[in-house]
C-alpha cells in the first residue's frame, strides 16, 4: 500500500505543513488522565544532545517498544508532535529518520517529535486479536493515546499540547486518532494518506 518514494517527495515538498502543526500547538494545555496500567520507559539512549532512543514497557502490548524522540535542549516546557509511519514500518528505526531530514527541520523548533518504531501493516489500531504473521497482541491505539504522552510529557517537559501526523498508513491512522480522541490532540497532518478507505478509487486498490 505504501509508495514510500513518492511519499517522502510528498513530505519534502510540503514541509511548511509539518512547521504549521507545530504553530498550531498553541494554547491551552490538555489535560491527560492517567493511564490505567502502568506503563514505563526503561531506558533512554541519548543518541545526540537533541535526539534520544527511548525504551517503553506498554502493558497493552506486553512487550517494550522503541521509540525516537527529537526534542530541544533545555528544560522549557514545550508541545508534542508524534508522527506514524508507512505500512512497512520496522525497527531498528523509522520511515521518518530513514528517508527523510526531519532531525534538521525541528533542529531548531521548540517541539518534542515522537517517532514510535514499528506498527507495521497495524494501523497503529487495537486489534481484537494477535496476528501470526505481524506478532504479539497490538495495541497501538491504547500505547499512544494513554500510555505515551504521560511519560513523553514528563521525561521531556511536554506542556500537554500534543497534534498527530503520519505518511501512508500513518496518515490515515493519525486522521482516526485525531478523530476518535479530538481531547489529546490539537492539530493532525496527513502525507500521501488514504483518510477515506470509502471512496471508490481507494476501495479498487486495497482490493475491495
């Protein structure tokens, strides 16, 4: 489903979209209730001064899940903006740091950028059942709208102003989680994304 080449000209022509998120990160900040289990990084590896490699324990998933974090030096508290990627998501990294220079474009922004590693072919959902061939019990509706940003928030001085982006598969995983959960996320941006699975044209080319 993902045509990732033209996604990444996709993003790289339309970067000033991903700089209007984080503008729109502005105002009052929202409150997160806790998240039910208890959910833990149990590692940070501090790749650069800029960006770390955070390890996560999702109780949801029973399992520990990588994730990238761009975020500013300092202590000043600043908004959050957690971007999915393609269906081929896979560790060791992803889409966005693989294929793109999104560590130059937020060098100098005040904003947290969440990159979780891996999701593939999941659409970043919580799943009824465990797929043999993607793994494990997925649950990534509940790591990322409960069990994220509280930990995000406070390893990083999040102000509790949060948006949503992703490519492909991530974009239309972030337009469903910016819907179902319009408390937590105050901005979405979709790249290359297939937001209405309804229409015809997409139905015939996911095999409807």
């Amino acid at each position: 489903m993902t045509t990732l080449p033209l996604a990444i000209r996709v993003i790289r022509r339309t970067t000033i979209t991903v700089a209007a998120v984080a503008m729109v990160l502005s105002g009052i900040p929202v409150a997160l209730g806790q998240p039910e289990v208890d959910a833990e990084i149990v590692g940070v590896d501090d790749i650069r001064p800029t960006k770390s490699l955070v390890s996560v324990y999702s109780p949801a998933m029973d399992r520990i899940i990588p994730v990238e974090v761009l975020h500013p030096p300092g202590t000043t508290a600043r908004p959050s903006y957690y971007l999915l990627d393609g269906v081929d998501s896979r560790p060791p990294t992803t889409n966005w740091s693989q294929f793109t220079d999104i560590d130059a474009f937020f060098a100098d922004k005040q904003v947290n950028v969440i990159l979780p590693v891996g999701g593939e072919g999941s659409y970043y959902s919580d799943w009824q059942r465990p797929d043999h061939h993607l793994g494990s019990l997925m649950r990534w509706e509940t790591f990322l709208t409960r069990e994220l940003p509280p930990l995000i928030d406070r390893q990083f001085h999040g102000n509790g102003r949060n948006a949503v982006g992703g490519v492909s598969m991530g974009a239309a995983a972030a337009a469903i989680l910016a819907t179902r959960h319009p408390a937590l996320y105050r901005g979405v941006a979709s790249f290359s994304g297939c937001v209405d699975a309804t229409a015809p044209a997409l139905e015939t080319a996911l095999g409807g």
